[in-house]
C-alpha cells in the first residue's frame, strides 16, 4: 500500500534561506562541457560522478577543512524541499551549481554559492510506488557535455538541459508492465549513459544497459540473470549461454523473475576500460523455489566486469552463490591501488550485505583477501577462492524449516556509501548489525504469486519470529523480527582485514561517508547528526544538528579559493519505518558548509499527528491475524511495520494507525481496494486485494492503533 506526500499536521515552510553570497566570477548556471578527461581528471574543486571520480573513493583531496579549522564549520546556505521525505542523492557539483535529485527523482539545481534556486524538474512518478520494494528514493544524477541525466522510479531515462533544466530526451528503459523500478544514480562513460533497475522482491528479471547520451537510444543490454533460454539475452549473450545458464537447475525461474537487479554500486576503471556493476539478490529470495537443484544461480550477489562500449562480459566474482537471504552485491564499489604482500595491487574493495569485506584484483576479478567486517552466523567463513563456507541449516528452503540469519536482509552494510581515504588505507563503512527470521514459505512467491505485493518465498518482513534453536542462539538480544541491535562508523584496514577503530551509533541506518585530505570523515545519523571524524582515531570534532535524520552520502567543492560541504539531510528510505526514532523525520533540505559560515536553520517545525482514535473492534483474531499477514505483503513496504507509517507526521506515506480511514470499512474499501487516492500517490488494490482482505487488513490496522493508544503513545 503506498501514499505519497499525505501530510499530517503542520505544513512546511519550502523557502530556501541563503548565507552572504561571494561575488561571482563565472555566471552561475553557465555549462562547460564535461567529458571523461575532466572526470579522470578530477578537479579537486569539483564533484563530476556519483562517487566524485569513477573509482568512487568518494574522497576530497581539499583540505582547508581540516582538524584544526573544523570547528569553525558552520552552515552557509540551505534550501527546505517542502516535505519530509528520506533524501539519498549526493551532489554533483559542475562550474558552480549543484545538481541534485530528490524522493520520485525530481532534479534541482542551485546556485552553489548562495543557494539560489536556478531550476527543477518533476518527472511525476508517484503511482509507480506501488511497483517499489522499498521506498521512491534517488540516489543522484549524472552530467555529461551540456546534460543531466536522471533516472525516474517508473524507468525513464532522462536528460536534461543542465542549464535550463529543459528536458532534451526520454526513454523508457523497461515495458510498463514489469515490476522493475531505478532508484540509483546513472553513470557516463564515453557518452554511454549507464543505468540499471531494482525490484527483485517483486518478481523481475534485472539488467544494466547503456544509452547513447546524445539521443538516449540503447546502445546494449546485458541481463544479471539467464532467461528461457541460454540465448536468451542481448549483449549478455555469451554470458548468459557459457557462464550464467548452466549455474540454475530445475524451476521455471524465468516466470519468478530470477532477479539480479544492479540498483545501485557501479565503478570504472579508465585504465583497464572496465564497468564493474554490483548483482542483486534472487528473485524469489528463497533459491529453493527458483531454482530446486540448487546451482550457484549467476549473476546473482556478484561483481561483474564489462565492457561499457559494448556491455561485453570479462569477468566475474560471486559474493553470496545462489542467494536465499536478500544479500546484494549492490553496495558502493571502491577501486583502489595499495600495497598488499610487499607490492601495488589494483584492487576492488566491496562490502556487501553479506558481512564480508572483499578485496579482489580488478584486472582479472581473483580473489585476493576477505574477512567479515561485521557478526556473521550465515557462513563460518570464506575459503581461499573466497566462497562462503555456509552454516548448515542456513537454507531454510532446503530444510523447509526457519534460519534467524544474521545478517538480515538490511544487510551490515545497504546502499549508504562508503569511502576511502589514500592517506589512511583505511575504508569507512557505516554498519549495522541485525538478524532476521527467514523461513520457508511457498504461499508467497511460487504457488502464491502475487502482481502487487511481495514475492520473496521467505515470508518477507514477518511479524513471527520463531523460537531460538541451537543454530541462532548465539544472537544477542534476540528479539524482533528486523532485530537490530548494534550499529557504528567502521574504519576497516583492507590490507590487514580488521578493524583501525569504531564509533558506536544509537541507532541503526546512518548515512553515507566522505573522506577529506584534511583528515577528516564526514557521516550523519539516525540521531539528526552530521559530524566530522578524525580519521586515523575516530575521535568526534564537530557536529551539526540537522533537525533530521542524515542518511545521504556528503560531497566537498571549492571556488573562489574556499571549501564547501555539502549534504542532503532527510529521513527514510528502506528501513526507516523499523527502526526510526520519533525526532528522526524532520524537513528534507540540502545544507551546505564553509568555514565562518552563519546561516541558521529555522525552529524545527512541531508537527501535531492526528490522535489514534480508532474504532471498536468487531472482527475475530482470527480475522486480524490474516489481515497482518496481508498487510505484511501489500503494504508494509511504504506504511511499515506495524502500520506506522515513516515517521511522526511524515509527509511520506501515513501512519496508518491515525488515518481517520479506518472509521468506516466503506471509506477504507474507497482508498484502497478503489484507488480514491490515486492523486496522492497511493494506487489501486482492487486486482488482487478484494472486499474481503481488506476488511481483514483494516482489522489490523484497528488492533494497531488500539495497542498503540492503549500503551500510551503519542
């Protein structure tokens, strides 16, 4: 169940306040043509990829910010969005403007200076939400020549002028009537614009393909997973008949999906002409379903290496071989040279949701080294080609039976980035540990598909966590069913494969890292922090108060001789709902740093959430139980676990416990089986979700709210 933009209390104030504008020396909004040499080049003034540059260190060789002046940071301009939704992109920063992509892929761009807003564009995709697993987040544009490209959650590619924000092209990179979606930031490479999609727990088939930036045609396509047949496949071809086909047996995976989505982690190497993309989990999660002789079910939690002209297949190293746990390989991939065993390697440093931190040969994708960086009781460890040494009893789908896992399928590390600092060798990770209750269930994904809710296999996001057996009662404070428990910044030693330091966080689901020459690291958190590190000890030098939970990544830029940082602060995305605190969702706004900065955030708005009131009861437990089981699958999702919604008055999709919708079964049948809100962003249910569950679904919602009101919450 999905609602976008359904806000709930106060409104917000959307004006920008802006800090004393520097003169000006070259016209902000003017466009000089990007290309790869000034990518590889990589100005230290600017931020042209993603990840800054194309091996996405995500480390700025500035310095003026740096452990003795830090503490004279302060806030230089802002700009308030408008609403309260989890912000995911980093800034791109180009000749003086930042572009920027917020929830539902809209783009801004400002006036890097001052904070002018110079243009935005809304590409409406609101009623896609549905086709979503997790949240309508966008993690970022690209820029090449005189263009922006973004990629919208309903799969066009678009291209924009980036001076005037005029559309230029659009191309809709999968058929409407997949479950696919593009939550991630595309990426440039010889006028190849590069994108891959999301939507594995829905039942797709993922690819990553490239388009020409000047017309947005597609150049190629190769697919992360085998279809019908060997030759089932464009430019993956080859892979998919000599490498991936073989790896399924038994099933008809295709008609699951099979999975594989790249939605996130893409590096390249000029050198070596090589696109690395990160593989994501199986589609269903539970590999006994799609493919039931088992088989390592390529290209699936794997790093592959391809050619970026052409998307031809080099190589590839699998992470997680035949998935059944949600582990991704699409976390942030790092390329880096650094001296293991007494010489230079050029390695790939990735540490995906799995918990182990891999460092691989990027020429020949060899494995070199690998550890867990995290608790691990899924595998005891990785054996000398780096494969996992499973857990026995951790293919709950072979036992039939249940596997608390850890981690979940959050992962140690999710889409949050990472980086590197060459100064230090050591590789920033936010990190959070937890567990998870898998269990075997074909009702939902094989013999009980279904078009608009989940289709793990798994029994996805469960409210039923199952007795601690031998095989999980080493877990820690065992206790929920997206149990986490610990969380921290991690400085990890790639060569050493161990930990330099930790900082410990409140609360899971931090944001994203920036490493600085000036010996800093950068991250926010959960708690509405966004703080500077030293980086060598983890010691805490300045911290910022964000009025809001900061999940995004940081990028740094200078001009006029002076350095800035800038940050996206927002609260949501995939797990907010299950581990968020009640201050956490505050305004979603762009804050950007200097030294002597004097800008000042308004009051945090004091949003008043409508009471929970809900009606009597008149349906069995019975009936309340089927209707969590429902909720579980259609609309936990977007509204969260136990139908709370993202947050204390979140303009996000509502708390559902406070909906005055659940007064009446006709009004609630309206808005959902019906589709009355369609406006707002949460679609129609009628295809699948008749009179009859929800009536059972707004049972539940009335047990939710009751409990809520009768423990006193507010």
């Amino acid at each position: 169940m999905t609602m976008a933009k359904w806000v709930i209390g106060a409104a917000l104030a959307a004006a920008a306040t802006c800090g004393v504008a520097i003169a000006a020396k070259a016209p902000a909004g003017s466009v000089g043509g990007v290309d790869a040499k000034k990518i590889i080049a990589a100005a230290p003034g600017e931020w042209l990829g993603y990840g800054r540059d194309y091996h996405e260190q995500r480390f700025s060789p500035l310095d003026q910010v740096n452990t003795s002046t830090v503490k004279n940071l302060g806030l230089t301009w802002h700009y308030d969005f408008g609403d309260r939704q989890g912000l995911e992109s980093t800034p791109i920063v180009h000749n003086g403007v930042i572009y920027v992509s917020t929830d539902f892929a809209e783009v801004f761009a400002f006036d890097a200076r001052t904070g002018k807003k110079l243009w935005n564009y809304e590409p409406n995709t609101r009623l896609w939400q549905v086709n979503t697993c997790c949240s309508p987040a966008n993690r970022g544009v690209a820029i090449w020549g005189d263009k922006i490209f973004v990629g919208a959650l309903d799969g066009r590619l678009i291209a924009l002028n980036a001076k005037t924000g005029k559309v230029a092209w659009t191309t809709q990179t999968f058929p409407k009537t997949t479950r696919l979606s593009i939550t991630g930031a595309p990426r440039v490479i010889n006028g190849v614009v590069i994108i891959g999609n999301g939507g594995a727990e829905l039942g797709v088939r993922g690819f990553v393909a490239g388009y020409d930036a000047e017309t947005g045609k597609r150049k190629w396509r190769f697919w992360m997973v085998p279809g019908k047949t060997p030759n089932d496949g464009d430019a993956s071809d080859t892979a998919m008949k000599n490498v991936a086909y073989k790896t399924w047996h038994g099933g008809e995976w295709w008609k699951l999906g099979g999975g594989g989505t790249p939605w996130d982690g893409m590096a390249y190497d000029p050198a070596l002409d090589l696109l690395y993309v990160g593989g994501g989990n199986g589609s269903p999660w539970n590999a006994a379903m799609r493919s039931p002789g088992g088989g390592d079910n390529l290209f699936l939690g794997s790093i592959v290496a391809i050619k970026p002209e052409t998307g031809q297949y080099v190589w590839h190293f699998q992470e997680t071989p035949g998935d059944s746990w949600d582990y991704t390989s699409t976390q942030p991939i790092i390329l880096a040279d650094i001296k293991i065993d007494g010489r230079m390697r050029k390695t790939l440093l990735h540490a995906p949701k799995n918990g182990f931190f891999y460092v691989l040969d990027r020429a020949t994708g060899k494995f070199i080294q690998g550890t867990n960086y995290a608790p691990v009781n899924w595998a005891s460890g990785l054996d000398k080609n780096g494969r996992p040494i499973e857990t026995p009893g951790a293919r709950y789908g072979d036992t039939g039976g249940a596997f608390v896992a850890m981690p979940g399928p959050g992962g140690a590390h999710n889409w949050q980035p990472m980086s590197y600092s060459p100064k230090t060798g050591l590789v920033y990770v936010p990190v959070a540990e937890g567990s998870y209750p898998y269990k075997n269930d074909p009702t939902e994904g094989g013999t009980g598909r279904s078009k608009l809710g989940f289709n793990t296999g798994a029994g996805a996001f469960s409210a039923t966590v199952p007795t601690p057996t031998a095989a999980n009662a080493n877990l820690p404070g065992f206790d929920t069913a997206n149990g986490h428990r610990d969380a921290y910044l991690l400085a990890w030693d790639p060569v050493k494969g161990k930990a330099a330091w930790k900082v410990p966080q409140m609360k899971n689901f931090n944001g994203g890292t920036l490493s600085t020459a000036g010996g800093l690291v950068f991250e926010g958190n959960q708690m509405n922090d966004f703080t500077a590190y030293k980086d060598d000890t983890g010691e805490k030098l300045w911290t910022f108060d964000a009025q809001t939970g900061v999940i995004a990544g940081a990028a740094s830029y200078s001009l006029d001789g002076v350095q800035y940082v800038a940050i996206m602060a927002g609260w949501g995305g995939t797990t907010a709902p299950y581990s968020s605190h009640s201050d956490a969702n505050g305004p979603a706004r762009l804050l950007v740093f200097k030294l002597g900065g004097k800008d000042k955030l308004p009051p945090k708005p004091v949003y008043e959430p409508l009471p929970f009131d809900p009606p009597a009861q008149t349906d069995s437990q019975e009936t309340v139980a089927r209707g969590g089981s429902y909720y579980v699958r259609y609309c936990t999702r977007c509204h969260g676990g136990g139908a709370a919604g993202g947050g204390l008055g979140a303009s996000g999709p509502a708390d559902l416990r406070r909906t005055p919708f659940i007064q009446s079964q006709d009004a609630f049948n309206q808005v959902v089986v019906k589709g009355d809100l369609k406006h707002l962003g949460m679609a129609a249910f009628g295809e699948e979700v008749t009179e009859d569950k929800a009536t059972a679904i707004r049972a539940y919602i009335i047990h939710q709210s009751a409990e809520a009101k009768k423990a006193g919450l507010k």
